[in-house]
C-alpha cells in the first residue's frame, strides 16, 4: 500500500495531502478517532461498539473504515439503530438475536479446509451471545459450526454432537444458569475452550457472576473465561486460535521432507 500510495504521488494522480490522509494512522471525526492502522497492528479492522452511540456517530464511522476498504462490523446495536443506519449504507445486514450490524462480503471470505470453530450454546435463551460469537467469527473469515441448546440438563444432546465438536480447531462455549458446561466440553475436547458466562438465570445467578466464577473456577483444562455476555470477545479470541492453526497447518504442508 505504501509502494502504490508513492508511486500515485510522483505520477501526480495523488496530491501530498491526499497522501498524507491516507497514510494517518488514526481519522479524527472530532467525536471520533478512527484507527486505520488496527489492521496492521492486530490483523482485524476497528470493530465498532453500537451500545451508548447514536445513528449519527456510527454512520460517519461505518464510512471512515469502509472508505479504507475494512469489513465493518457493529455490536451491541438496536434494531432501530440499526435500521436508521441501514438508510445510509443499505447493504448492511442485521441480524436481530445478536444485535449485530455487518457487511456480508463472500468474496473476501476464503474457505479453508483446515477447521472451523464450534460455537456451542447451553440454552435458547443464551442466543443472543452465542450468536454474537459466531457472527463475530464469521465476519472475521472463519468457518463456523452452530451447536444450540445442549445444556446439561440434558446432557445426551451435547454427546450426540460429540465428533464435531471433538474436530474444532477450538470451542467457543455459552452459558447461564450454573455455566456448567464448558467443564463438561473442556474436558471431552483436546483444543482450546472459550468460556462464555450469560446472565441468564435466578436471582442467585446474580446476573451472571456464578456463571463467570463457575467458569473460573473449572477444573478442566485448557478454559479461558472472557466476561459476562462477551460473545463478541469468544468469537474474536477464537478467529485468533482458529488463524493460529490455520497458519500451522500451511506451514505443515508446504513441509518438504
């Protein structure tokens, strides 16, 4: 990009002050800065947290990362919000059970042979962050493979899906209540497991914290925690595992021996 942006600089189609813009490391909205060099730094564009910020925010942000070519991605977001954005950029999709605002481009999408990640949802009413997991996961270029209501209170539906979770690169595992689970997978699984506290539950679930210290305090190996209702912070971290293994994988192949 450097190359090209120099190159247009001394043809003369690129005036220094264009130059100068497009090679800012961050875009000053004013209300705003945009980082436009997240990608290079962590691979991932600047995701956008919907949840305090109005239509009027979010739109000159969703243009600023697009005008650089990023994937756009919105949490957290209403469905009036959400709608009144989609005014400006209609090719926006909304998906209402994860709250997430998104550009679908299959073109940037590269199927891979080597995996996908396992999202796995202990109730119905933990959709909402499970699928916030999985869009998060797929809008960053993975395969995704959903495995809803296989709680443990009813333990023979996880079994019954025992080989394909086994086969993940890693799992992403959501759940309220007591937030058993993920032990119960941890400890089926030889990769990573990403545990996911909900707060759904009683009264003494205390909005999700038993869950959060349940998972903590795993003794199965081989679970890390993020917070509570964080399905975005799964999703993310997994795409991290899940590119790691790809790399490895690639690398094994191209292995000449």
């Amino acid at each position: 990009m450097l190359e090209e942006i120099l190159i247009q600089v001394q043809n003369g189609s690129l005036s220094v002050q264009e130059a100068k813009e497009k090679l800012a490391a961050y875009e000053d909205l004013g209300f705003a800065k945009v980082d436009h060099h997240r990608k290079k730094r962590q691979g991932f564009p600047e995701i956008i947290y919907g949840e305090g910020k109005t239509p009027e925010q979010i739109i000159p942000i969703i243009g600023a990362l697009s005008s650089r070519g990023n994937k756009v991605l919105v949490t957290r977001i209403s469905k009036e919000k959400a709608h009144s954005v989609q005014q400006t950029f209609p090719e926006l999709i909304y998906n209402e059970t994860a709250q997430i605002l998104f550009r679908n481009d299959p073109a940037e999408k590269k199927e891979s042979n080597n995996g996908y990640i396992a999202v796995i949802c202990a109730g119905t009413s933990d959709l909402r962050v499970a699928e916030e997991a999985a869009i998060t996961a797929e809008v960053l270029g993975s395969n995704v493979h959903r495995i809803y209501d296989v709680g443990v209170a009813g333990i023979h539906r996880l079994l019954s899906h025992l080989e394909e979770i086994k086969n993940a690169t890693v799992s992403v595992v959501v759940a309220g209540m007591e937030g058993a689970l993920p032990s119960v997978v941890g400890g089926l699984v030889s990769h990573p497991v990403i545990a996911v506290p909900t707060s759904i539950g009683y009264g003494a679930n205390f909005n999700g914290l038993s869950a959060l210290l349940t998972m903590l305090n795993s003794c199965a190996s081989g679970i890390s925690v993020v917070n509570i209702d964080n399905g975005f912070g799964g999703g993310y971290n997994a795409v991290q595992i899940h590119q790691l293994a790809q790399k490895g994988a690639e690398k094994n192949e191209n292995t000449v021996f």
